[in-house]
C-alpha cells in the first residue's frame, strides 16, 4: 500500500513539473500541500474569446484507482454544457484509467473552446445572466458554489464502482410559482452517485421547455457512509448566488441522498430579492412532499416566514 501511495506521488510530481513547463503563466498553484492546481485554458492566447478555468484536485490514489476531482469554471457555462464538457472528461478517464490525464483533459477543453470560437464571432453571451444579477449580491460570499472543501468541489467525477449506474432515477416535478410573468418550478430526483446527478440533468435537459429556462439552478447532497461526510455541490445558471442559496436551504433542512432542479422562466419584470425566495420555496415544498425533511409548519420556523405567491392549479404540466 505505501509503495503504491508512493509510486502515485511520484507520478504526480512528474506531472505537475511537466503541465507548469507546457502551460506556463497558464498553470497556477493554489494549494500545493493538498494538490489544488488551476489552469486557464483559452481558445486563442493572444486574444482568447472563450476561456475557462479548470480546478484541479488530486487524490492520494490518483493516477492508479482513482480519477482527479475537478471543477469547471467560466461565466458562459451552464448547464447543457457543463453536462456536455464532463462527458467528454469523463470518456478521456475511462479510456485511460491508471494514466496521467490532466493534459488530455487540458487539450479536450482547448478542442471544444476553439471549436465554440469558429462557430461564433462574437464569442460568449455572457448575458444569459439576469438584468437583476447586481440586486441583493452583497451577501454572496455565503452561498458561492465554489467550495474549498475537497469533498465538495467534486464536479461529474466518475468512478468504477459507479460505472453499472445505467438507470435514470426517477424525477418528480413541483408545483410551479408564477410572480409578474416569472415562473419558477423544482424538479428532484433521488440520487445516491454523481452519475445519477448527471443522468438526471440529461434527462431534464431532453425537455425543450427546461432547457430553455432562463436558468435551470441545482443543488444536491450525497450522504457518503464511508467517509461519513457530505459529497455536495450547486449550479448558478447565471442566477447569481442562487445555486449557493438553494444549496445552503438543503443543508439546513438536512436533505441527504437528493437533487433538486429549479427552473426559472424570466417573464421580463425584474423581481429583486424575491426570485430567491422563490427558488427557495419551490426547493422546499417538493422536498416536503416528497418526503425529505420536516413538515411545511416545522420548515418555515427553521427558515422564516414567506409571503404567499401565486401558485399554478397545474402541477407537473408546465415542463410539458
């Protein structure tokens, strides 16, 4: 066992020593005693249009058994293509477990970036975020989604032992709250490995009212016995803070083994700080009807009293 932890440090070293001397003043250390690396991967490097960051852990066990744990970060990236970016990085993982990957994975990305930078001119729209993305931000730092804790800055990493996961849990749709011409849905599905976490967005993703929400925001929490700690993690959409928000409501409700999808159609009137607690309630009520924390009356003294919204008669036809 030391021979091998041994043998994965060295191989480690070997190629982190290599990707600075490739990568240059692209390469960076955050934290060099617990191996967190980040590299600023970009479609042209002397005048990049598509860039993106790529957060880096390395396990003790990586290359040999286990895959690093990564997290992908850029102001265009939403969900589709978030999902689309970690199947191929998960392809590379498969096809080369035991190997070194990161710059298969570095080079992969760049592929994509170029890929996106010839099919447009302009580069990102990065506008996708809300008119309302300044209201209500100057408490953000509590609900970031970028996590420094190792656990939770996993993004879709596959493991063998996920790798038999083939069935898409199963996916229960909320009751939809509409304020001013803006209509908000949670949609949750029990999961108990990341593979399911990206299933279950696939899935929600093949529905064209959903994919073209104006922001499709999640979060989830996966209990892992063996560590006894949370895998958990959130996506904004460009709903700045959101994910983070939605992220910290499961924490407080102490939800376990669940993801939960809140999908946002903008209806063209800013609402302010009420979009959160909209996103929040949506969140909250499909977790108590499905089971996962307290009673509606025990959830609102834990989180506060909200003022009553619209909600549709309809339940689950508005994703239809």
């Amino acid at each position: 066992m030391a021979a091998a932890e041994s043998d994965s440090s060295q191989r480690q070293i070997d190629e982190i020593e290599a990707l600075s001397s490739i990568y240059g003043d692209e390469w960076c250390v955050i934290d060099e005693a617990t191996r967190i690396f980040c590299i600023k991967i970009s479609d042209n490097l002397e005048k990049p249009k598509w860039t993106l960051c790529l957060q880096v852990i390395l396990p003790a066990e990586y290359p040999d058994t286990a895959p690093p744990i990564y997290q992908l970060n850029a102001p265009w990236l939403t969900g589709r293509d978030r999902v689309e970016l970690a199947n191929s990085l998960e392809e590379i993982y498969i096809q080369n477990i035991g190997e070194s990957i990161l710059y298969l994975w570095v080079e992969k990305i760049r592929e994509i970036l170029i890929e996106k930078s010839q099919l447009s001119e302009s580069g990102p729209d990065i506008n996708k975020r809300t008119e309302e993305e300044d209201v209500d931000c100057e408490d953000d730092y509590l609900f970031g989604c970028q996590s420094k804790n190792t656990i939770e800055a996993l993004d879709f990493v596959i493991t063998q032992s996920q790798s038999d996961v083939e069935e898409v849990p199963p996916i229960k749709h909320g009751v939809p709250i509409t304020d001013r011409r803006s209509t908000f849905q949670a949609h949750l599905a029990p999961v108990v490995f990341l593979k399911q976490v990206k299933m279950v967005l696939s899935k929600l993703y093949e529905n064209k009212k959903i994919a073209n929400a104006t922001h499709n925001i999640y979060a989830y929490r996966i209990y892992c016995e063996d560590r006894q700690t949370f895998l958990q993690d959130c996506e904004d959409d460009g709903e700045t803070a959101a994910g983070g928000r939605l992220l910290h409501l499961m924490q407080i409700l102490n939800v376990q083994n669940v993801l939960v999808v809140v999908s946002r159609w903008y209806g063209g009137i800013l609402l302010g700080p009420d979009r959160f607690k909209h996103i929040n309630n949506c969140a909250r009520n499909i977790l108590v009807e499905e089971n996962y924390t307290n009673s509606p009356e025990e959830s609102s003294k834990q989180l506060g009293k909200n003022k009553r919204v619209r909600k549709d008669k309809k339940k689950s036809e508005h994703y239809t």
